[in-house]
C-alpha cells in the first residue's frame, strides 16, 4: 500500500507527479492561502508525511493528533514554523531545504542593501509620480556601498554568501556567530566581534540568523540604539529577530537611517502598519529564496527528504538528527 501524504499548497506539476508515483497524496489547492486549520487537523491523523511550508504552523497541539505521521517535510531552510522538540519526542522526523537557497538569498539579501543605500524604490516612485524637474545637487543621495563596512549576524551558508559579495565591493566585513568560524575569517576576511562592537562600527547590519528564543527581539531599542545614525538594518531572516515597534521608534526618530526588510512579526504585515508609512523603509513580501531555479529545487528536495524518510532511510536534509544517534 502506498503510503499517504499531505501537501499544504499547490506546487510544481513534476514535483507533485514523482511523489504521485510513490505516495497517495492529498493536497490543498483550492487557493493560494494557507490551509486552514482545521483542515490540516483533519488530514494530520491519516498521514505518514507532509509536505509543508513556513506558513503552516506544526504545534504540539496537531501533532498529539498525528498517529501515523512519520516525517514532516519542510519547503524552507527556517524552521521556526515546526514544533521540533515535539516531533522528536514523537519520533517524527523533521526535514528542511538548505543550500540550494544559499546564493539566491544573498542574493536577494544584496539587491535589498543597495536598494535601501541608494533610495531606489523611493527614487522610482519619486519619478514615476511626476516629481523629477531637474538634475539637482542633493536630490535622492543615499548612503556608499563600496568600502563601507558591513556586520553580518549569523554567519551560516547565506551569512557567508554575502560576506562573498560584499568583498566584492571592498566592504569591511564583520560578524557575530554562536561560534567562529575560523575558515571564513581566513577564506574571506572576515573579523569576529561581539555584537555590541558590531552594531557600533558598522554601517549595514544584516540579519542572517535563524529564529530562535534565544534570537528573538535580539534587535531591539538598545541594540538600535549603539547603531550609527547612518546605518541601514537589512533583515532577511525571520521577522522576530526585530523589535519592530522599536526599529519603527528608531527610524522616526532618526537614530538610524534606514532599513531593508523582507520579513515582518506579522506576515503578511497588515498594509496600515506604521513601519509602511516610513519613507526610509524598503519592505518586500519575504521573497528571499524567490528565483523559478531555487523554488524548483526547494520542491524538489522537500519531496525528496519526504520520500527518503518514506522509505525508511535518513533523509538528506533531517532537523532532528538526535532521531538517528538515538
Ligand atoms: C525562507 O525564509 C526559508 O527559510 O527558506
């Protein structure tokens, strides 16, 4: 018999087909919204696997409904959706997407830097409203990218990926890790601080961390506070590593100058939030890893750890790896 999995939202036709040829599947496709809750609660005890995305919410409470549930496959690298410590003490196995997100992040992560430095979204708006009379001498002048100085909180593989870039630009490049990592320091220049050092002399911190109890609000008044008054915030991780209603305080207030944001508390972030009505805000709705190439292989290794778990074997990419040493 085939083993039954649930899929939480529509995705890539092909993806879908190989785990058809090996799984029954069941998949929530009537919209391209979350799937209620009361639906996943419904399919939770009929299921081996799912295959879900951030946006799912996998708590102790579903999973104490989740009979047969053997492997929860996450389409992301984050995880913080997924109750882990419960799932372990279920013997569920918990997969993520790393690596193949990697480059497009930092990407993604430097596109976002830029535009905050030299005021791009502002300056496009700025034009297409009919506002551009003439070449003027301080009109639109942002901040310098080449040979500043960039602090990169949590230097995993995308931390790396954009120290990689910002060499590139003659940057200065610190960082702030749970631990160092001597071979980035070597491979790319980079200098380990502590966190207050980094705030005070950067110019661009960017936040790369994974969210955690530990990384939650980790930026917050204070932290913002030993910022330079012409340094941008980019974050790029997951928007509880932000006090978002203290970065609001600080950007009003002109403690700093400006943040790059592709990740919000609240997501979608209510379109009357007050962080949107600031000019020095550039928001973009949590599109890191959003390139055709990179979503096409996150599905596929999301299906894949699924289906290897399936199959009794470890899966590529297992969260949880105390489920094999135990
Ligand atoms: C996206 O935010 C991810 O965690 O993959």
């Amino acid at each position: 018999m085939k083993p039954k999995v649930f899929v939480t939202r529509k995705i890539p036709e092909n993806v879908l087909n190989k785990m058809k040829s090996v799984c029954e599947v069941q998949i929530w496709e009537k919209e391209d919204i979350p799937v209620p809750r009361d639906v996943l609660e419904q399919q939770i005890n009929k299921v081996e696997g799912i295959f879900c995305l951030l946006t799912d919410k996998i708590d102790e409470d579903l999973l104490q409904r989740a009979e047969k549930l053997k492997v929860i496959s996450n389409m992301a690298v984050g995880y913080n959706n997924i109750d882990v410590a419960a799932a372990t003490r279920r013997g569920i196995m918990v997969t993520n997407t790393p690596g193949v997100l990697t480059e497009t992040t930092a990407d993604l992560t430097f596109a976002l830097l830029m535009a905050t430095a030299r005021r791009l979204v502002e300056a496009s708006d700025y034009l297409k409203q009919g506002k551009w009379r003439t070449w003027s001498p301080m009109l639109l002048t942002g901040q310098d990218i080449f040979g500043a100085t960039i602090g990169i909180i949590g230097m995993g593989r995308i931390g790396e990926a954009v120290a990689k870039r910002a060499r590139g630009f003659s940057m200065k490049v610190l960082y702030y890790n749970r631990s160092r990592k001597p071979n980035v320091e070597e491979k790319l220049g980079a200098t380990y601080v502590d966190l207050q050092s980094l705030l005070k002399e950067s110019d661009y911190v960017c936040l790369l961390t994974p969210y955690t109890p530990e990384t939650h609000h980790m930026i917050g008044k204070e932290e913002l506070s030993l910022m330079k008054k012409t340094a941008i915030l980019i974050n790029t991780s997951r928007g509880g590593v932000v006090d978002e209603k203290a970065l609001y305080e600080a950007l009003k207030n002109g403690t700093i100058w400006a943040a790059g944001l592709d990740v919000f508390e609240q997501e979608p972030i209510p379109v009357d939030h007050p962080l949107l009505s600031l000019p020095n805000v550039v928001a973009l709705p949590h599109i890191g890893s959003a390139s055709l190439k990179t979503r096409m292989k996150m599905a596929e290794l999301t299906a894949e750890n699924m289906l290897q778990a399936l199959a009794g074997k470890v899966p590529k990419y297992l969260v949880n790896t105390e489920l094999i040493r135990a």
